[in-house]
C-alpha cells in the first residue's frame, strides 16, 4: 500500500502549498461518494449534472473508480486518505455509469466543454480508447482544442494494455499522458508505451496507491489511472505556487516543466527506456524551473498558514455519476454510437468489446481494473445573458430534424394511428420510419408531435432531443413539422431544406433513445432563431445581389463558394454549440445571407475561401459577450494576390444571436 506522502519531494511540495480555492480540478469518471471521511463537508468539490444518471453504488465498478481517483487529488488532511491537492477548487463531471461501461467519444467531448465553461483549470482523465494511430473522433478533438485554447491542461491515463499503443485522449496534441511506475521507479509492465508518449507523457507511481472507498474506508489500487491524478494534483499545486508569487496560473507552462524536468530511466533498464516515456516525475525538478530557486530556498519564504477551502456543492441530494470499481475484468470505455437515420432510430445492439474496439475508451488501470476518464478545463469567458437566463446554459446548434420512438411501444402506437399508405395504388400498412408519411401525419394532426422525441442530428448522430414547452410549444412544433417536410424534398426543388438551427436553453434533462443511447435535452423558448436554410433560394438570392454589385460574377462560383462557406462549417467545423465561440461561428452560418452578400466582390473577383476563425472581439457593448468571425479568401491562381478578409462581430449573450454594426474587410499580403 503506497500513500502518496512517499512521493519524492511531495511532502516538501505539500508544506509550501496545498492548493489554491482559485485553481479548479475536473475529474471527469464514474460517481463520487463525497459523503466519505476524507472529503470532509465536501464543501470544496461541485457536481455537475451530466448524461449519466444514477447514485453511488457501493458495489459499483465506476463508483469505486471515481471515488478512489478523486479521493488522490482532494482528500483532505488528517483524513483517512490525504490527498495531493485539497484545498483546490473539485469539478466532478460523471462520465462512467455502474451499469453501463461505453461512453460515446461524443459524451466525453461533452464532458470536456462542461469542465471548461465551469472554470476548470486541469482536467483529469484516468481513462481512455485505445486506437491505431492515436486519432480520434472530430468531437474529441475539437473539445481537446479547446482546451489548449482557453489554456486548460488535460492530464490523461497512458493505458493498461502493456504495449506499444496508443489511448486517446492521452495521445492528443496538448494532453499530458501519464503511464505508471513501482515504488523502485521501474515502469509497470501493463504501463502502455510508444513513440507519441515519448514526447507528452511521465511516468508517476501507479502500484498499490491508497484511496478511497465507497462507503468509508480505504483500499489500494494500481493502474495508469491511478499514477494519472498524481500527476493532475501536483500539477495544480505548482498552479497554486504561481499564483502565491504573484503571477498567472499557467497550465501549459506548468505542462511544458514536468515535461522538461522529468527524469530518464535507470541507464541499467535499457530495455524500459521507451516505456519511461519522457522521464520520471520529478517534483523538486519542477518546482526548480518554476521558482528559480531549490525547495528549500522557496519553503523559506512562502508562508506555511493553512488554507481554508471554500465553495458550495452543487450535487444535490448526493447523486453522483458512474464510475468503475475493482474487478480484475473491469473493461470502461467510451465508444461512437451506432450511426442514425435521418429521422427515426431504428432497434440496434451495442455489443461489448473485449479488445476495445474504435471509438470506446477504456480504463486505464492494472490488470486488475480498468479504467477511464477525461478532462478539459479553463475558464471560458461566459455570455453576459438577460438575468432571465443568467443561469441557464445556452445553445445554438446547426443540424438535420430527426425523430426517435424511445420505445417499441410508442413506434407500435404511431402505426397503428397512422392511415395507410397509397405506394403504387396499393394500400399498405403506414410505415412510421418514412419521414414522408410522418410529415404528412402530423400535418394533419401537430399534436401528435408532442408524442415523438425530436432530435437535432449532426452527421446521422442524434446530439439534442428538442423539447418544446411553455405559451408557444406549439407554435415551435408546427415549425418542426415545416422544416422536417422540407427536408425530404428533392435536393433540386427551391423549398428543399439542408440544415436547420436551434437555439434553447440546455436543461440538464436526458432522453433515452430507441437505440439506447442517451442525449441532453434542450428547450426553444419560441420559434424565434428556429431556422431552415434553403440553399438554392439563398444561392439564387445572394447570387442577385452579386449581379447587382458586380456585373460579372459567376453563379456557378457564388454556389460553389457559399456551399464550401456552409459545409466548412457543418462539416470541419462542427460542434456542439454551447460555448460563445462556437455560438457566434453557428450564427454566422444562419445569417449565410449577410456573408454571401457581404463576400461578393471577393466570389465576383474569382477568390475562393480559405479559412474561418473565430476570436474574441476586442470591441463590445457593456454586459454583452463579443466574438470576431473572420472569413479569409484566396486566389486560386495567383497565390502572390493579396487575401481578403472579412469581420462579422457577433454577439452572443442572448438566446439568439446578433450582429453588431457593419461587416468590416481588409487586404492582407500573409
């Protein structure tokens, strides 16, 4: 059994600090069990809502997981179990479910933009997928993105599969991996290793590491995942010394000082060399670089008074989310769910997956338990709402309509209320995945709308269940059902289609699937922003305003340019809308008109689009929240032509969005 007051220089790192209320940790995992000894009140430590629902089971896998990972960073002294970092700031985002071990990728990227908009400073993910090459899925990607742009460190588990392999998250650009050492700093033989951890990835003690256990108690667990919330908590003390001298909490930098001070193998292991990743943790190395000076010089002049913590937990009746417990067969992972129809989600399996198949994250601890998590964290700037939202999480989101059953039942009702269906001037039984027939239903009768959860799907992948409710629900299902009917129309006819947008209020609600898969469920105040972009309508009339400005323009150009504008964005650029950013980049792509019109000379002039970017605007009305989309055109044939680029300033800190003063445009020579 190893407690962590072993560590090497710990103990002196713990006496000049014990963290900072101001420096936050995500731990993103199974349930927690914050009613155990060692968290004390608890009152340092917040629960986020999050897809998984459930108590702490004291038999469950995930809850003993996350339990134990947590119990490493925020124990609290004189506990049971002390932990690294007690007196920082807790965010517990459940990923991990005791009675469901596969998490899509989708639901950790979620995750992960939860931990950011709460302030998370590191996020800890002692879990992961193991892949081929280290990819991984457009949404964990974008949400890792994210991260390493609002300077949040995610620290990931390296994985248990004693191989040369890859695990996901921790292989990621900007994510620090963490593989697992003995108490003799020999890498473990289940540690996983390879050529992209040789570069982001330490080796920390993961053998019989000392936790928490649900219920009271405590018991000793190896694994990655367990060496992964030593590295997150020493992390967020050198966080919390940066900001006892005076500067900024920097993750990054803190990321690049472990990195640099981590110490190599022993030169007689010559065979462990690659499996020692970039080096061993080495704390006092660290807290060199960042002070300037040894420890027993900083301990000198840093005062030793304890730090209260502070803070409220937002759990609410104690419910946690999942998490994995020992069990020498303990198989986490996080895993793409199975692709959706358009409209209805017809009956599918999900089978498990001895061997971790694509798309699922495993945990990442010894043989004996496996494990994963993941985290992202770093304070996003947040939307300045009307103090009727000044609570509420807002979305704008671009995608396709669908529709889901939930149950057999429902999907039974639905066809035996449905008339028959003319095919070939044969009368047949209504089919109520046919989105035609379905349409034509609820023309006839909007109220059975309520009866169906409408989804918003991005790439055949139900990520929103649209819940209409209040005076003007049913004013928001008619204009479902309108947009619905324009999507089965035929690409070429002027009412088809092609994307819709949907603002709402996320409400911290789920919907189950027929499929099984579980997706958040947001709220449209009205029909107000709830848009179907026709996009031979919008090419023909953006193409009319080009003639009118420039005689020569091309409508095959304006078509292609403004597709290209479209899918770049719905494509590349997808995402959840739930961060300012990515609201202001969504709106851009609804207000499609402004910017066809607004880019023309560049479309007549033969310039194509090259980039979109999205940045913080340095100009913005008091109590609003600001961002620059800027759209950047190339010549294709002359790549020494000066680019033109073009601002829109949009402001995102009411439910819909808004444009502010005129679209601005530049040359520049880069």
């Amino acid at each position: 059994m190893s407690s962590v007051s072993k560590i090497a220089a710990l103990p002196e790192l713990m006496a000049m600090s014990q963290g900072d209320e101001q420096i936050c940790i995500a731990v993103l995992d199974g349930p927690v069990d914050i009613s155990h000894p060692c968290f004390a009140s608890g009152d340092n430590l917040t629960c986020l809502p999050s897809l998984v629902n459930g108590e702490v089971s004291p038999d469950g896998r995930m809850s003993a997981h996350g339990t134990h990972v947590a119990s490493i960073i925020f124990g609290q002294p004189g506990s049971p179990v002390t932990g690294i970092a007690p007196q920082c700031r807790g965010v517990i985002v459940p990923i991990f479910s005791d009675d469901r071990r596969q998490v899509p990728q989708l639901d950790l990227a979620r995750a992960i933009e939860q931990a950011v908009n709460a302030g998370a400073d590191i996020i800890n993910i002692s879990g992961g997928q193991l892949t081929d090459y280290g990819e991984a899925e457009g949404w964990l990607e974008n949400a890792v993105r994210l991260c390493q742009e609002h300077n949040v460190l995610i620290v990931a588990a390296a994985g248990n599969d004693g191989c040369e392999c890859l695990h996901v998250p921790a292989a990621l650009p900007s994510v620090l991996a963490v593989g697992a050492m003995d108490e003799q700093e020999r890498p473990l033989d289940f540690s996983n290793w390879g050529s992209t951890y040789k570069g982001q990835g330490i080796l920390a003690l993961g053998q019989e590491i000392l936790g928490a256990k649900v219920g009271g108690g405590t018991h000793s667990l190896s694994g990655t995942s367990f060496a992964t919330p030593i590295v997150s908590g020493v992390a967020a003390l050198l966080l919390s010394l940066q900001r006892q001298r005076g500067d900024n909490a920097d993750p990054q930098t803190i990321r690049k000082l472990l990195l640099q001070s981590a110490l190599p193998c022993d030169a007689e292991l010559p065979t462990n060399t690659q499996r020692c990743l970039a080096g061993k943790l080495n704390i006092a190395g660290a807290a060199t670089l960042l002070t300037g000076g040894n420890m027993a010089e900083e301990q000198a002049v840093v005062a030793t008074e304890s730090i209260e913590a502070s803070g409220n937990c937002g759990c609410g009746g104690g419910s946690v989310a999942n998490e994995i417990a020992p069990d020498p067969q303990a198989d986490v992972s996080i895993s793409a769910p199975p692709p959706q129809p358009l409209v209805a989600s017809q009956p599918s399996t999900d089978a498990g997956h001895p061997a971790a198949p694509n798309n699922t994250v495993q945990a990442s601890h010894s043989p004996s338990i496996q494990t994963t998590a993941t985290m992202t964290a770093n304070p996003v700037t947040p939307s300045q709402a009307p103090s009727n939202l000044a609570n509420s999480q807002l979305v704008y989101a671009l995608g396709t309509l669908g529709y889901d059953f939930g149950t057999e039942a429902r999907r039974d009702s639905f066809k035996q209320l449905m008339p028959p269906f003319d095919l070939g001037g044969n009368m047949v039984p209504a089919n109520p995945y046919d989105a035609r027939q379905m349409s034509d239903y609820l023309a006839s009768d909007i109220s059975e709308a309520r009866s169906l959860i409408w989804t918003l799907n991005i790439e055949l992948t139900p990520v929103y269940a649209i819940e209409p409710h209040g005076p003007f629900a049913r004013e928001v299902y008619l204009a479902l059902q309108e947009l619905l009917n324009g999507q089965i129309q035929p690409e070429a006819d002027t009412d088809y289609i092609e994307r819709v947008s949907v603002p709402g209020i996320l409400t911290g609600r789920t919907v189950k699937l027929f499929s099984g898969q579980v997706i958040p469920v947001i709220e449209p105040q009205s029909t107000r922003g709830i848009y179907g972009w026709k996009v031979n309508n919008l090419v023909g009339a953006a193409f009319e305003a080009v003639q009118a400005n420039e005689g020569d323009a091309s409508e095959d150009a304006m078509r292609r340019t403004l597709d290209s504008f479209l899918n770049r964005i719905y494509y590349d650029l997808r995402n959840l809308g739930t961060t300012s950013q990515d609201r202001a980049l969504n709106f851009a792509v609804t207000n499609a008109f402004q910017a066809a019109t607004t880019f023309s000379q560049a479309v007549a002039q033969g310039m194509e689009l090259d980039s979109i970017t999205v940045e913080k605007s340095p100009f913005c009305r008091l109590d609003s929240d600001c961002w620059d989309v800027k759209l950047k055109f190339f010549d294709p044939e002359n790549s020494r032509r000066a680019k033109k680029i073009y601002r829109f300033t949009i402001d995102v800190s009411d439910l819909i969005p808004v444009t502010l003063g005129d679209v601005k445009s530049w040359s520049a020579s880069f």
